[in-house]
C-alpha cells in the first residue's frame, strides 16, 4: 500500500489535466453547436423545425450509450470524403460530451434570447451559470 501512494499524486494530477482538456474542447465544440441551434430556433424560420429535432434528439441520447456507439460501431479511422478522421476514446468522450453541451446550450441560450426580447437581461444572464453546470 505505502509503495503505491508516491506514484498516485502524479497520476492523479496527469488524469486531472486530461479531465479538464476534454470538458474544456467538449465545452467549446458544444457552445458553438448549441449557439448556432439556439439562434435557429429563434428565428422561426426554415432552420427551425430541424433544429428543434437536432436539439431534442442530442437532448435524448444518453452520453454513455452515445460514447459506446463512437468506439463501438464507428471505424477506428474513417473518411469522410477526402477528410480522415480517428476515433480514439478521446475522441468519443469529447463528441458526446459536445452533444450533450450543444442540447443544453441550445435550450437556455434560446431561453435566453427569449428574456434577452421580453425586456429582461438579468434573467437572461442565467444563461452563464447554466454554462458552469454543463461544463
């Protein structure tokens, strides 16, 4: 027991950083999904009924089922046209966490703008703390 513990803080430390460099990337990737959503359901326009179905269907999908489909089902390298991708587990965790952010970044950003046109900014500012809970 006493040989393990000298090793554990570095290890620790190491599996820390790479939890906050996939909540960070996966952060990013859904704002800016989710922003673009929430602006298109917004509008009311063409873009709306898609997003809307986008956002729900990214809102359903369980994060753990969407990352075993990712390593499970997915090539481990792909191409999408001329494009190569790899799906590593990092890859997976960061594109279902993305998802997962975009869906909740779209229904408060939306619910934001919404505040934002009814002539109330501070209830729009939740928006930003329902940021640090996604993250």
């Amino acid at each position: 027991m006493l040989d393990v513990l000298p090793g554990f803080l570095p290890d620790f430390l190491a599996a820390l950083l790479i939890n906050f460099q996939v909540a960070m990337v996966a952060m990013l990737a859904g704002l800016a999904i989710g922003v673009l959503l929430a602006l298109a359901r917004f509008r009311h326009g063409l873009a709306n009924a898609p997003a809307t179905g986008l956002a729900a269907v990214m809102r359903s999908i369980p994060t753990f089922v969407t990352m075993f489909f990712l390593v499970n089902v997915i090539p481990a390298d792909f191409y999408l046209g001329s494009w190569q991708f790899v799906m590593s587990p990092k890859v997976a965790v960061v594109a279902a966490l993305a998802m997962y952010a975009s869906a909740h970044v779209s229904d408060n950003g939306l619910e934001a703008l919404r505040q934002i046109r009814s002539g109330s900014p501070i209830a729009a500012q939740l928006f930003l703390t329902s940021l640090l809970r996604i993250f």
